[in-house]
C-alpha cells in the first residue's frame, strides 16, 4: 500500500515531488509513528511471554500472532516508503522480497480475525468441547495455515513473473512499484480474485459467528460470557473494516485529485497515514485493554522492572 501511495504521487500530480524539507518531515513522521507502534506492539509480546497462562490459551495466542504480524507488516510499510526517497531504483529480487512479504502479511490479518472468531463462537456455542478443540498445538497448526494461504497470492505473482519476465529481469534495478515489478493483466486478475475471495470469506465467518453467538446469548444462563464475545467478534468486524480502508485509497485519491492537485502529495501523505499506519496501533490497543488478565500482566511485569531498575543503581 505505501508503493501505491508514492506510485500516486508521482503518475497523478503531473511528476509534482516532494521538497527536500517536505520529503524529511514525511519520512521522520512514518518512521516516528512506525517505531512508537512497534514499541507498544513490542511491549504487548513482552507481556504475553512474560506468563506461561497465555502460551496455553489459544485465544492469546491468536491475539499476539495479530501483534506480530502488524508488527512485520509496520517495518515492511515503513522501509518500503523510505526506500522509495532514499533509492528510486532497486534491485528487482530485493523489490520482490518485501513485496511478497508485506502482501502475505496484509492478507493474514483478516484470516487471523476470522481465526479469533470461530474461536470465540466454539468458546460460547461449544463450551464443553473447547478445551479439545482449540489447543495450543491445533492453534500453532493454524497459523502456520494462515501464512500458507496468506502467502498464495504473493507466490502465484512471483510465478507469474517467472513464467513472463526473462531472467535478467530479476537482476535489474526497477522503482520498487507493484506495477513495476508485477505489470501484466494476469496479475491484475489475480489481486482482484484473492482479495474478493478472502474478504468475503472473512465476512461470512464474522456474521455467521456474530449471529450464532447472538443466539446463544439469548437463551444461555450465562449472558455475560456470550455478550462479551459477541462485543469481541463486533470489534473484529471493526478492526475488519480497518484493514478495507486500504482498499478504498485508490478512490480516494481519485476524488480528491481534481481539486487539490497543487497538494496532492500532503493528501495522499495523509490518507497513507491514516488508512495504513494508524490502524495497526489501534487494534492491538482495543484487545489487550479491553482483556483484565492481559492488563493486569502488563501492569504487573513493566511497575515490577521498573521499580527493579530504579533500586539496582542504588
């Protein structure tokens, strides 16, 4: 997504490009928030390691996996958006590499959502056959399912170009673009076909748990536990429509270009940032607050070092 903001700027604006004082101040914001977000994220990892209870919850494990890959796809963004300034020409195997991972790990995330889902709907409509269900192991076998079938997408690419492009391609410095490095209409069709089924596939899971739970809740005894989940599947469908913002850029970006071209760049800067970056500190934020054990946890291990620290230099 931070190739085709810049790709943007440079086709949509009549080649206007940034000054240097603008180019440095956008650079230092991206890898300002980049570097905040994964310090947070990053204490969010510490906390879940810092507790053996959570490498036993599937839930849990679920959730720091969403940490994780928001943190991989935070570093792949912000390098892919920097390098577009600092080099405009980049070794085309290099280009692939962090193309193919930033796209692998934007797919995940609507996976990993559909995966917190249907574990929370087992943990409210099947309580008895939760703990059999969903194990650390079974847990730990569907991530490694989800970055195989988040990775389909980026490998039928990288197969596409092989089959198309002669080998000196890959050797050659291209501007790091998706349209530069994957141009033919085939791989139009196939970003178009993952996306539309991995989405909807996503929805159907989301709404099908959300009503099943929504039942449950209603003639269960224990309506708390049902409405809890069925807030936190709520939220996954929020933080679904988070990641869809991506997906709208293009049009917002062709809405806003016919009547602020003169500052095109400081628009697509700002949709960049409010679509893509900011949405990934969000997220982690609304599980681990609105989770009294992760908190507390938290709020145990950091005052505890912190009071440690502050004794040992004494």
């Amino acid at each position: 997504i931070s190739l085709l903001v810049k790709n943007w700027e440079m086709n949509s604006t009549n080649l206007i490009v940034d000054s240097y004082e603008e180019a440095f101040a956008k650079n230092i914001v991206i890898v300002s928030l980049g570097l905040i977000i994964n310090f947070i994220n990053g204490m969010l990892m510490v906390t879940f390691f810092s507790n053996p209870m959570f490498s036993r919850d599937s839930r849990y494990i679920l959730y720091i996996h969403l940490v994780f890959n928001d943190m991989l796809m935070i570093c792949i963004s912000v390098t892919l958006y920097v390098l577009t300034y600092v080099s405009p020409l980049v070794n085309a195997s290099l280009c692939c590499v962090l193309v193919f991972l930033g796209t692998t790990t934007f797919m995940i995330t609507p996976l990993n959502l559909a995966g917190m889902a249907i574990e929370r709907f087992i943990a409210i409509c099947k309580p008895l056959h939760h703990s059999q269900i969903c194990t650390p192991r079974r847990t730990h076998i569907f991530i490694c399912l989800l970055w195989v079938i988040g990775a389909i997408r980026s490998i039928t690419d990288v197969i596409i170009s092989l089959l198309t492009q002669p080998v000196s391609f890959f050797r050659s410095f291209i501007p790091c673009y998706p349209n530069y490095l994957f141009p033919s209409k085939s791989h139009q069709y196939n970003t178009i076909a993952s996306q539309v089924i991995c989405m909807s596939l996503v929805w159907i899971i989301l709404i099908y748990t959300y009503c099943r739970v929504l039942f449950t809740a209603r003639k269960a005894d224990s309506k708390g536990s049902a409405n809890k989940a069925r807030s936190t599947i709520l939220l996954h469908g929020v933080q679904l429509l988070l990641c869809m913002l991506s997906y709208i850029t293009p049009f917002m970006f062709m809405i806003t270009t016919p009547f602020f071209r003169l500052h095109q760049t400081k628009i697509t800067f700002c949709i960049y940032l409010f679509t893509n970056i900011l949405p990934r500190l969000l997220s982690p934020l609304i599980y681990g607050v609105r989770d009294q054990k992760f908190v507390k946890q938290m709020k145990e291990y950091f005052t505890c070092n912190i009071v440690i620290v502050k004794i040992v230099p004494s």
